[in-house]
C-alpha cells in the first residue's frame, strides 16, 4: 500500500501535471478545425460561429478567473491594448482560420497554422532588430521546407490559396503574440485572455451584421456543435494551457503543444477519411521540428 501510495504521489509531481494539463490544452484546440468542418457542414456562416465561439468561451473564463480570486478589472493602456488585440489580432487570425477549411482539409490547415513561431521570429528581427542565429535560421528552413513538402504532397487537400490564408492566419497570429508581449509584462496571460475574446466577439457581431451572415442557430445539432467549439475547443484548452504553464514555462509548454496539429490530423483521418500520406507526415515533421528548435533556442 505504502509503495502504490508513493508511485501515486510521483506521478503527481509538478512536471506531470504542467504536462498533462498542456497536452489537455493541445487536444482540445486540436479539435478547432474538426469542429469547424462539423459547422460548415451544418451550414454556419463563420461570423455566426466565431461570435458564439468568443462570447460564450470568454464568459467561461470570466467565471473560471472569478471562482479562482483572479478576476481583474484593466483599465487605461493595458485595456485598450487587451480590445485592440482581440478586435484585430485573433479576430484575423480566427476568421482566416476558418475560412482556410474551406480550401484544405482540418489536418493540413492546422499543420500550416504551425508556422506562425517562425513569423513570430521574423517580426522580432523586423520590428526589433532581434539577431538571427543559425538555429533559428534552421528553423526557418524546417519550418517553411515542412510547407513546400505539405503544399506539394497533396495539391488537392492543400490548394495554393488555402496555404496562402492559413499562412495569414499564421502571420496575424504572430502579430497578436508579438504584440502582447508590452502588456503581459502587466497583465495575467490569462486575464489578457478574458478581454480578447470577447473584443473579438465584438468585431465578428459588427462583421456579420455588415455582411448578413450573423444568425441565431434553432437546429440542436448547431448549437452542440456551437457548444463544443466554446467550451472543448476554446474555454477548455485556454484555462488548461495557462494552469500547465505555470508548472512547466514557456519553453516547454510551446514544445508540448506541438501535439495539437498531431490530433487534428488523426482526428480529420479517422472522421472524415481525411488523406495523409508520407510526404505530409515528413512535412508536418519538419514543421514542428522548426518549432522545438526555436523554443530551445
């Protein structure tokens, strides 16, 4: 009894818990893209999925970051910063998310989503003059390589306009990371997360009522799928990624979450017959091999 008790009490160690809880985390966004093929199946216009998505997934955080005495009210520049990130940055990067299952498979989106550490790198040297190493160089080579070998494995599953949007999606999510980092040096990450996506929320209201997609669902089978995306593909991987973060960091977090694209991909294979073959393995591979070489380095 004693030696079970000691095994159960290893198995609890911090760096099992951040883990767990960051492998939680990659799941659950893994399942966005599955989600979102399920919602242009039921005919959910992408306004109308995003807006149920960032308001019903942001008050879910709110509540989370009341229960746990964490609940912060921003208030002068930390705040116009939290809505301008929401109202652009994930706005964009959302919204060319989804609009990139609408030319590749869920699998290869995610795998091309991927890219965005290298942007982020390359707006660092940009914006801030940040040198770059001969690592990181060699990321960016495995990183963009891995998108040559994707694109040309499977011309069908991975049209030359569905990388070029989902590469925006990447782009404009290396802007929103790149541009939160001033603020997180004040603001909680998760508490940042609070504002975004309801601003976010916000510009996808003003987006489908100027475009005449914004919706309320009435079918059951739209609102679970609605649901799921909130909660197991938003809420969820949010609260989980930044509670595992504070057992393990940044570095190793980022390196865990490497496993989302993986779920994606088996997920789009075994749901939707999704076709995956050797070269979008090997370039999915190298993508994410770009990924851990830059959070090592």
């Amino acid at each position: 009894m004693g030696a079970l008790s000691e095994r159960f009490r290893r198995t609890l160690e911090p760096d099992h818990v951040g883990i767990a809880l960051v492998l939680v985390s990659a799941v659950g966004f893994g399942t966005l893209g599955i989600f979102g093929v399920y919602a242009q199946r039921a005919n959910l216009p992408i306004p109308t999925v995003l807006v149920f998505r960032f308001f019903l997934a942001g008050t879910l955080v709110w509540v989370y970051l009341a229960w746990r005495g964490r609940l912060t009210i921003l208030r002068g520049k930390p705040l116009l910063f939290a809505l301008a990130l929401g109202a652009f940055g994930y706005t964009a990067q959302s919204g060319l998310y989804f609009l990139g299952l609408e030319f590749m498979t869920a699998g290869l989106v995610a795998i091309v989503l991927y890219t965005y550490p290298a942007f982020v790198v390359l707006l660092a040297a940009l914006a801030i003059d940040e040198r770059i190493t001969r690592p990181v160089l060699v990321a960016l080579c495995l990183s963009f390589g891995g998108i040559v070998l994707v694109t040309g494995a499977n011309p069908a599953g991975a049209s030359p306009v569905g990388v070029l949007i989902v590469l925006g999606a990447a782009v404009a999510y290396a802007c929103y990371i790149t541009g939160s980092r001033a603020v997180l040096e004040v603001v909680d990450p998760l508490v940042l997360t609070a504002y975004v996506l309801p601003a976010a929320g916000v510009s996808y209201v003003l987006i489908g009522a100027a475009t005449g997609q914004l919706e309320v669902p009435t079918a059951p089978t739209a609102w679970t799928i609605l649901g799921c995306i909130a909660v197991f593909a938003t809420a969820v991987p949010v609260v989980t990624f930044f509670a595992g973060l504070r057992y393990v960091g940044a570095g190793r977090a980022s390196i865990v979450s490497t496993a989302e694209p993986t779920v994606t991909v088996a997920l789009g294979a075994a749901l939707f017959a999704e076709p995956v073959t050797a070269t979008t393995l090997v370039g999915g591979a190298s993508i994410l091999a770009g990924v851990i070489v830059l959070e090592r380095e």
